[in-house]
C-alpha cells in the first residue's frame, strides 16, 4: 500500500494543485487591443455583436451580455415581475446566487429538493411547495447537466409560473425529447449564463440572460441599463418609471467574448473529452461513484463531480480532501467557498432570514402572506448530497493528460489508503478543527 502524503509519503504532484483556468488566444487578446485603441471601453457595438452572436449560436431571439451570472438572474425576476409577497422556488443543491436573487426583489426563495442521483431539482417536490403565492421556478441544471425540463414547463403551465433556468454551469448542454436539439437555458421563459473565469466561457467577470420574449427582452435590457426603454432609443434616456440597475458590461467583455462563443462547441469537446478520461481511469474505485449523464439531453461538463461513500472508505468528504490536497492535485481551500458543503437552505442568510437594513424583511414582511422556514431535515436528499458529492476538478481544455492521471492517480491513491486503513482499523482524522470549522 502506497503510503499516503500527509502519512509522510510522496505527494503524486509538486508542481501545484489544479484549479479553474481560462482558454484564451492571440483572437482575444487582438480584439482586445482593437477594443483600447477605439478609446471606447463602455457598453456599445462590440457588445451588440456579441449579444447577436450569442442568440444565433443558442437559436434564441434575444440575448443580454450583463456583468455576471448573477445580475443575469436579477433582471429575469425583475422582467418577470417578482416583488415582495411572491415565492420563487428554488434549488438548495447550487451556488448561493441561484437563490439570493430572489430577495433581490424582495420575494422569498423556497426550497425544493433534489434527485438523489442526478442532483437536479425534483419535479414532484417542485409541485409539493406550490401555493398561491408561487410565480417562478429557478431550475439549475447544475455541473452541465440538462434539467427534467419536461416535467417542469409542464408544471409551470399548469400553475401559471415563470421559468428561469439557471444554466450558469451548462452552455451548450442540449435537451432531447419533446425539446429535442435545444439548448439548455433556451426553454424556459428566461435562461441565465455566467461568463465567470472557469465556466465553459469565460470573460472573467460577465453573464448573459436569452429569451425568444420580446417583452421580457424589452423588460431586461432596462433593468440592465437604468431603465431605459430599449424600443425608444435615445429618447428614452431620462425616462425613469422603475426602480434602476446599472449591469452593462464593457467592450473588453465582449471582445473577449465574441471568439469565445465562436469556440465554445470546442472548448466543450475538451472538456467531455477530458472527463471520458478521468472516466476510464477512476472506474471501478471502491466508494467512489463517477459522474453519469442524465436522461434528458446531452451533458456538458463544468466540473467533474465523484459521490463518495463514507461507509466504505472509512472517512468522511473533508478528511478524504485534506488527504487529497496533501497528493498535491487539489486546493482545500475550493472546499468551502463554491463546493457546495451546505445545502442552500442552511446557509446562515436562509436560517438567520438575514433581510435587508438588519432586519428580517423580505422573510418576515407585511407584504407576505405566507410564512417561511429554514431548518434541518427541511430538504434531506440535498443535506446528504453536499456530505458525499466531491468536486474533484475542473476539466478545462487546457489540462494537459499528465494532470488529468495525477486527479485520477491521487483519488485511487487516497481512496485505496483509505478502505486499507478501515479494513486494518486504523482511525482516519485528518481534517483539524480548524478545517472542519472553515467548511
Ligand atoms: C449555478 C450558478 N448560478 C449562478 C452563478 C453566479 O455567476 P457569477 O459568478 O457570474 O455571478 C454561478 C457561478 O458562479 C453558478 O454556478
């Protein structure tokens, strides 16, 4: 049995962990340049090609380019009309943005749970936390996996919701069945991009909203632009009838942008690429399940995600991570910011109902007719989730195979040390106090 890095072994990697990384060329930074010299950086033309080059590549009407994935979402519920009273449901198993937006228009967030297998929110749990305050739904097909999206329009129809498909983690993702050869984020009523570094597109910081809507285009690009009226033009510039945003993103942005959406079928191939790798070099590791395709349409891959099983290798998510980052391959500290260990529902914003100006608004609002709560046990699937799915390792296209087998050779290393360790008796603690405080 090898002996294990933080046993005093050899780590499997010294040359750095393995983290998000963008893929640009020569084609970026020289639109960039281009972009400088023009002497004008804010929103314009540049931005209008690139939002038309996104609409044609997704087969939408309309596209927005705003300045992240989560302003994205903040104008769709501000389009759709959400405001305090409203409930919007919601995933706990995603990133915190999918969720706060919701009190950004000052309506409550309600969490559905999710499919223990493939993580996406459960449709019959969607229908269960309906009432006649509900107005949208946020579905998140989340690491690039297309939502039940059938089974949710459904729903939406019958109930009269909104969709908001948070697609942040899934550009170029297709449905099959009814919605055959669309892309994810193209289905629902609004879909939502971040262009975030180490999403499948980058412009470092940027998102982008799409709809075949004219109204709720009309609707977006004001609430991206201080609520201004598009259809007016010039004419609509001291028109202010809303509360206002400013989300406009740079030309720089766009620039970059423009060539990354021309590349995003290949930067996609890398990356499935990539994961059939790791697929073919981690099969058949005990406690460790690898990620699958979903029955409703053709995954891409933000993140490569394993389900560990803490009853066979003896050891729970953070000791197997802290014994992983010893290999060299993986960076502890991604453990506790995006890597999901609390379902959204726990986050202390949820449990605390941390409203605005201190106090409990919007949860506690006379405008909500409702009443809502966040507690333990409230959605079990996702609480077990977030103790068992390891986010192993972005695969973007610049991973060379030499790093992809150090992932894949440290994960067997740990995995196998481990179940060694348990079958011998030898108790695993490696993840100080001060670690399992941090996530
Ligand atoms: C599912 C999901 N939604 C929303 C966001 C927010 O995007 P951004 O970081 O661009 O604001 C992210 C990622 O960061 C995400 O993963």
């Amino acid at each position: 049995m090898e002996k294990l890095a933080i046993d005093g072994g050899t780590p499997v990697r010294t040359k750095g962990p393995i983290v998000e990384t963008d893929y640009y060329t020569d084609d970026e930074l020289n639109e960039v340049i281009e972009v400088m010299k023009t002497a004008r950086v804010r929103r314009g033309s540049v931005t209008v090609e690139y939002e038309k080059l996104i609409a044609e590549k997704l087969g939408v009407k309309h596209a927005i380019a705003v300045t992240s994935g989560t302003t994205t979402l903040h104008i769709a519920l501000a389009a759709f009309g959400i405001g305090p009273g409203d409930e919007v449901i919601v995933s706990p198993y995603t990133f915190v943005a999918s969720n706060t937006c919701v009190l950004e228009q000052n309506a409550i967030p309600i969490f559905a749970d999710i499919d223990p297998v493939t993580l996406l929110l459960d449709p019959a749990d969607i229908e269960r936390k309906i009432t006649p305050r509900t107005k949208a739904i946020i579905p998140v097909s989340i690491t690039g996996t297309p939502d039940n999206i059938e089974a949710i329009m459904d729903i939406a129809e019958k109930h009269n919701l909104y969709v908001l498909e948070d697609a942040a983690q899934s550009l170029g993702a297709k449905y099959t069945g009814r919605y055959e050869g669309k892309y994810v984020g193209t289905v629902g009523h609004v879909g939502s991009f971040s262009t975030v570094t180490g999403k499948i597109l980058s412009t470092g910081e940027g998102g982008f909203v799409v709809t075949n809507d004219d109204e709720l285009y009309e609707k977006m690009w004001g609430f991206m632009d201080f609520g201004r009226k598009k259809s007016l033009g010039a004419a609509s510039k001291y028109h202010w009838e809303l509360p206002i945003t400013n989300y406009r993103i740079t030309e720089l942005q766009s620039a970059i942008g423009i060539h990354q959406i021309k590349r995003m079928d290949f930067l996609n191939e890398k990356r499935l690429e990539n994961a059939a790798y790791l697929d073919e070099k981690l099969k058949g590791i005990p406690g460790i399940t690898l990620p699958t395709g979903v029955p409703y349409g053709d995954r891409v891959y933000f993140y490569y995600v394993v389900r560990l099983d803490p009853e066979v290798l003896g050891a729970d998510m953070i000791d197997f991570s802290v014994a992983l980052a010893s290999e060299g391959t993986y960076n502890i500290n991604y453990l506790s910011t995006t890597r999901m260990m609390i379902a959204q529902h726990l986050q202390p914003v949820f449990l605390n109902k941390a409203g605005y100006g201190g106090t409990k608004c919007p949860f506690e609002c006379p405008l909500y007719e409702g009443k809502v709560e966040y507690y333990e046990g409230q959605c079990p699937v996702a609480e077990k989730a977030v103790q068992e799915v390891f986010w192993l390792a972005s695969v973007h296209p610049l991973l060379e195979k030499e790093d992809l087998d150090d992932i894949a050779n440290a994960v067997r290393k740990v995995a196998l040390a481990f179940i060694d360790k348990k079958e011998k008796g030898i108790p695993i603690n490696y993840a100080s106090e001060e670690i399992r405080a941090i996530v």
